[in-house]
C-alpha cells in the first residue's frame, strides 16, 4: 500500500485473497519460507503505452494503454482487454491478479494477464473504433504472441475490436498467428460457443451448487444485473433450464417484471439496437423500470447474479437480498460483491460461488479456443459446450474438495483461492525460486 497508495481495488482483491488462504499457510509454511507470496502479488511486468489515434474530424487523440502480465508459472498469459474510461493502473492490476488464479482453476496451461485502455468506445463511430484499435495493436504487438501472451475482450472490446486487432497484428508480423488473441469471430479461428461461454458457465456453476444443496435450478427466481455479454447468455441458459429471470438493469436503470423476462426482447434491444433497457417496456408494457440500476437487489429471488461490473452489490443490498430470501449468489461480474456484501451472505447460509470460479467459462472456452487454433480444427458448438460443462462441474469440485481440506465445505472462496493459489505456488517452487 506505501508503494502504490493510488491503487484500491487491487489492493482490496489482494487483501481478500490472503485473508482466504492464511489457513493454507499456516499448514503448509514453505509458501512464506520460499518467498512465494511476495512474489506472487507482483506481476511479472506492467506495460504502459501511448495510444495515438485521429477522431473523425481530423483531431489528434492521445489515451494511454496497459498490458499488466500477472504470471506465467503454468502457461503464457491469458486475459482480456478492457476499452472503458475507469481503465488504469490499479484496475488493470487487479483483474490481472484475479484471473492468475482464475485461470489456474480451470485446470488448463494458461497464466495470468490483463489490459486495456482508458480510451471510452461508446459514441465512436466504426472508423474511430479501428483506427484506435490498429494503433493500440501496433503497440502492443511487441509485447505479446501465441505462446508469450494472449489478450482476449472484456468490456467495450467485443469481436469487432478483436477483428481490427488481429487484422493489424497479421499486418505487422506478415503471419497467421491465429492463437495469438481469442474472441476472434468463428469465420477466422473463434470458438463457438465463446460468446455464451461466461453466461452459461455461470449457470453451470449455480447448477452444481443447488445440486450439491439440494436444490433445483428449474422453477427458481432470479434477477441477474447488466445485461451485456454475461448477463444476456446467464439469462438464456436460466431460462432454457426452467428458471424465471425477473429482472436485469443496464447503467440507466433495472426492469423487473414478476412473470418473467423475454431474453429474446433484450437481445434485441441490446445486442441489436445497442439501445436502452428501458425500451423493453415498449415491447412489454407490463413491466416495471426503474432508474435506480442498484434498485434491482431489493427485486424478491431466490438466486442474484450480479453481472455487470466491480463493487456493485454492498453491504446494504446484501442485507435486502438476505431479508428477501435469496438463497444463491453467483459473481457473473469480477468482484460485484463488496467484501462486506460477501461476508453477510456467508454469515446468513447463502450459497456463495466467486467470480474467479462462477465465471471462469469465459477463459475456459478462450482456451479451447487457443487449443482448435493450435491444432487448426474447428469444434461444433455442442463439443464445445459439452467441455464448458465439464469444465464448471470439476471447478465446482476442486473449489469444494480445497474448502473441505479447512472448512465445513461452504465457503467456496476460501475453496476457489486456495485451489487456484496452490498449483500456480507449487509451478513456482518447481521452477525454481530466485
Ligand atoms: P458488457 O459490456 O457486455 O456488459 C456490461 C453490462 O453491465 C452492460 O449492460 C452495462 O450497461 C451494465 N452495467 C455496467 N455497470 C453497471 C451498473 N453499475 N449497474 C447496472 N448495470 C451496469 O460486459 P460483459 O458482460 O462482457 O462483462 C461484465 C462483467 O463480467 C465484467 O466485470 C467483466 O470483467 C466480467 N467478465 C466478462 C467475461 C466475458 O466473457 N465477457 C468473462 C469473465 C468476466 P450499459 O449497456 O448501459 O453499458
């Protein structure tokens, strides 16, 4: 914190996760003793980088670009990049911190990083978004490569932005590197089933999580906040699983219709149209909206799905959700919960599943991704799905397996900490400690 008091929220995730996984250190020392934590919460490198990029009446821009590559101990780097204006140092550090052991969960050879820009895509017309992409690449061109580092999207980078990055990165090295960036559309070396994979990954997971508790999936209620990428796709597989999504929001405001909400309608309304979500009531006029987006945790569900970005649920929505009844909480979103918000759920008997672990779906399929790429196949969209199911069920299982090792198996963040810290430590130790 003395060295870098400007960055909270990697700050606050780092805190989190030690905190978890001290019942591991004390059991097993030789992490403190080999120096493992010291280094483990420094990234390898953390690249910034001027991004020059001329608007559509001539001007100069200039934003400023990150690259942070977290850790490399069981796989070349793997993680987003994030177009949004709160982009910086400290952000960058944390989901690069985050997906290390996100990554590491999901059981396949992939480190961790994380990047992005400051540079905000809404109101840019297609011409600026390529130019600034095609100068972001050129940039970050040097610092990555199929087996050193591999972006991928997260908010405001989609696969338009992942098509002009890749264009560009071909254009530099004068190669089809397909591998060296995922997300890229299915017609040029994307996976099926990656734009879904984070979405249904999440459903998965709390699928699992009932079963463990006996619970169902099918007949539940459930509000799912944002209604971009993630919440769309969670909001699809609920619904085709049998349960009844009420209500989902965006950065105006939430909808809430007790009866249920049509996805299709917010597909097209948000994928489409890159409209309002309160267009919806203009095709469903028997619905509630509301300005107030964290209005939506006091909707009575019994699971909550918070999936639209960081520090979006706090104490005081954690409390409401508890006094309505939920019973399930899963972070589509990295880190929505509030560390106050996550402890009321835990001292209430909620089911909690964490970001690093409900919405590792994502990476899992940019992985297979990486992998069809290498060995230039291309799977069909249920192969792929078939995997993610997998793919969730044994995450599930290894989060509650290293939980029961310290716990009575309900607290799967201590679960997910500690099984994702465990095999990149151990990586570490068996490549040698300098
Ligand atoms: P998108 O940009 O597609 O969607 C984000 C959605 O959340 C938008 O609907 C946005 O509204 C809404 N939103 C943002 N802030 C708020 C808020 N404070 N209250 C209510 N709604 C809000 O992003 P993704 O769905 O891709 O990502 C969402 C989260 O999931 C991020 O934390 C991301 O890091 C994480 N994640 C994403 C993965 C992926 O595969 N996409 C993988 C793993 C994690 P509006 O439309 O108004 O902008």
């Amino acid at each position: 914190v003395k060295q870098d008091p400007n960055e909270p929220e990697f700050h606050q995730a780092v805190a989190v996760f030690l905190q978890s996984i001290y019942p591991l250190l004390e059991k097993e020392p030789q992490y403190i003793e080999k120096g493992i934590l010291k280094q483990i919460v420094e990234p390898e490198r953390v690249i910034t980088f001027r991004v020059t990029w001329v608007d559509d009446n001539g001007k100069t821009q200039v934003n400023r670009g990150y690259r942070v590559q977290f850790n490399s101990a069981i796989g070349p780097f793997k993680g987003g990049l994030r177009f949004h204006p709160s982009v910086n140092t400290s952000i960058v550090k944390f989901l690069g911190f985050e997906q290390t052991f996100k990554n590491s969960l999901t059981g396949q050879p992939i480190g961790g990083g994380k990047g992005g820009s400051n540079f905000d895509p809404k109101g840019k017309s297609d011409n600026e978004i390529m130019r600034f992409c095609q100068s972001f690449m050129t940039e970050l061109a040097r610092y990555i490569g199929p087996d050193i580092d591999v972006p991928a999207g997260d908010l405001g980078v989609g696969a338009r932005e992942i098509g002009y990055m890749f264009g560009q990165y071909k254009r530099l090295r004068g190669a089809y590197e397909a591998g060296v960036i995922t997300g890229k559309a299915p017609d040029f070396g994307g996976s099926l089933g990656r734009t879904e994979a984070t979405g249904y990954g999440t459903i998965y997971f709390v699928q699992e999580m009932l079963k463990d508790n006996r619970m169902r999936l099918e007949g539940s209620t459930i509000a799912v906040s944002g209604s971009g990428n993630v919440s769309i796709y969670a909001m699809e597989k609920a619904s085709q699983l049998g349960a009844r999504v009420v209500a989902c929001s965006d950065t105006t405001g939430y909808i809430y219709n007790e009866k249920g909400i049509d996805v299709d309608t917010v597909k097209e309304i948000k994928l489409k149209r890159k409209g309002r979500i309160k267009e919806y009531l203009d095709f469903h006029p028997d619905t509630t909206y509301s300005e107030d987006c964290a209005g939506i945790w006091s909707v009575p569900c019994g699971i909550a799905l918070p999936c639209a970005t960081q520090n979006e649920l706090d104490e005081e929505h954690a409390i409401t959700l508890v006094k309505n009844g939920v019973k399930v909480v899963a972070e589509g979103a990295n880190m929505p919960c509030t560390p106050k918000a996550t402890e009321v759920f835990l001292n209430n008997g909620v089911l909690f599943g964490p970001a690093k672990a409900a919405n590792a779906g994502g990476v899992a399929v940019s992985q297979l991704e990486m992998a069809q790429n290498s060995m230039r196949l291309k799977w069909t969209f249920e192969e792929v799905d078939e995997r993610l199911q997998d793919i969730m069920k044994s995450i599930y299982r290894n989060c509650v397996d290293a939980t029961k090792e310290f716990d009575n198996a309900t607290n799967l963040i201590q679960g997910a900490n500690i099984a994702g810290f465990k095999k990149v430590a151990d990586a570490m130790i068996a490549q040698g400690v300098i």
